[in-house]
C-alpha cells in the first residue's frame, strides 16, 4: 500500500499512520518526526528548528529531500505531514504513485484542544492526550513531554499556515477524484476502522 494521510495540525495524522504502520507492515513516513529529530541540522536555508518553532513550513528542498530518499527505500508506506503546500504535492506526484488519499476532516475547535492537551513519550514517540488518552503505566505518565510547537500562539499560527498553504492541496486531490474524506472527529478506533476499510 502507498497511503497518504491528510489533515490539519492535530487532525490525528500521527495517531492513525503509526497504527496503520503497524498493522499493514508499512513505512511510516513523517516529515514532522524526521525534522524533530534533526531540529538543528543546518542547510543552506537555516535549521529546520527556526521555522518549527515559529510555526512556518520549512522550505520544500529540505522536505523533498527527506521524502524521496524515504520513498525510495520503503515498499509500502503511510505519508504523514506532506505534502504541505501544491509544490510539494507536484514533486510529489513525480516521484511515486498512491493507491489510498484520505483527508481527516476534524474542526477547529477540535483540533486546537488535542493540540494544547496533546503529550508525547520521548522514548517511545507514543501520542496521548491529557484528557482523551493518557497511560496506565505511572513511569510513562512522568516522563510525557509537550511538544514545543503546541502552545496556543503557535498553533494559531500552524492553523493559519494550513489554511493558506495546504488546504489547495485538499483540493488538488479532490479534483483528480483521488480524496476519500474520513470523519477525524470519531474516537480513534472508529476512524483506524474506516482507514482499514479503505486499505482492504
Ligand atoms: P507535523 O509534526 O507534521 O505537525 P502537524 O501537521 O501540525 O500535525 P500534528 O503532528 O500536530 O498532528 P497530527 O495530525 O499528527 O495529530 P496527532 O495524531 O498527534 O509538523 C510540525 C512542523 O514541522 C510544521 O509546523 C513545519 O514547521 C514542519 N514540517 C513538517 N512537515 C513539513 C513539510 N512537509 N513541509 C514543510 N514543513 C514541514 O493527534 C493530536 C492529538 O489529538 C493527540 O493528543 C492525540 O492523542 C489526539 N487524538 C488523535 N486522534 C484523536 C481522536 N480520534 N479523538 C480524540 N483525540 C484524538
Ligand atoms: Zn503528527
């Protein structure tokens, strides 16, 4: 399978590609984790960690790079936070082909309370939230961390960057017929549901 998941910050991307990884046996390819964990490589555009923290996309020849180089290893992957804006879904669409495009469509509202509740496990990489899905394991609940682009102002702004830039890229799949729009704000179960009926 060769998957793309998208949706807006906090729209559960992350939540459902690591399932569907797992159960499917596939790549999970995520520009978000792979420039966190290279927050200050430096390029000929700065560090990645000067744009995440603002909020900003980090410029597409650094994105690029990391997805085809990813692509060209995987057999079968699920695609999580790119592409962004309609340059990378173009350089995209020259470097591979995609069986499953589901949008997770979630509001506003919804999306800005997963994010400033949203916990990760820094050993794990484990996505849980302070409200809707927290850990049974007391020495995981310690050691949970906030990511640092989740407070409110910067959010905003990931929000606003998403409507200008990557909602055209909703709509570019639409219009090549290619978008299956999944309900995101259903509990994750029911939407991991809806994603496997798409895979099978
Ligand atoms: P990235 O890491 O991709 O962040 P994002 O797109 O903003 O998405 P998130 O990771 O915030 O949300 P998600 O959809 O994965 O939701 P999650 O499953 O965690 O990108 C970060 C930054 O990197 C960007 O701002 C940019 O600077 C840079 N970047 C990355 N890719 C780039 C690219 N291609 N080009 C340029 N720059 C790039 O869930 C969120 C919360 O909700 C969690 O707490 C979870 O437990 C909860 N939750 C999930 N599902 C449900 C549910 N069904 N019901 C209730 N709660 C739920
Ligand atoms: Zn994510």
């Amino acid at each position: 399978h060769r998957v793309l998941l998208l949706g807006a910050p906090g729209a559960g991307k992350g939540t459902q590609s690591k399932r569907l990884a797992a159960e499917y046996d596939l790549e999970h390819i995520t520009t978000g984790d792979a420039l966190r964990a290279n927050k200050d490589m430096e390029t000929e555009h700065g560090t990645p960690r000067e744009y995440m923290e603002a909020g900003e996309l980090v410029p597409d020849p650094v994105v690029n790079e990391i997805v085809e180089a990813a692509i060209s290893e995987a057999d079968g992957f699920v695609l999580d936070g790119y592409p962004r804006n309609l340059s990378q879904a173009e350089y995209l669409s020259e470097i591979t082909e995609l069986d499953v495009v589901a949008y997770l469509d979630v509001s506003d509202e919804e999306l800005v309370r997963r994010l400033t509740g949203r916990r990760v496990d820094p050993e794990t990489g484990d996505i849980y939230h302070v409200e809707f899905d927290m850990p049974d394991d007391e020495a995981v609940r310690e050691r949970l961390e906030q990511r640092d682009d989740d407070t409110e102002d910067v959010v905003t702004e990931r929000l606003r960057v998403y409507e200008e830039n990557t909602e055209p890229v909703i709509e570019f799949y639409r219009d090549q017929g290619e978008l299956v729009e999944v309900d995101g704000e259903a509990s994750p179960d029911k939407v991991f549901e809806r994603l496997s009926e798409l895979l099978e």
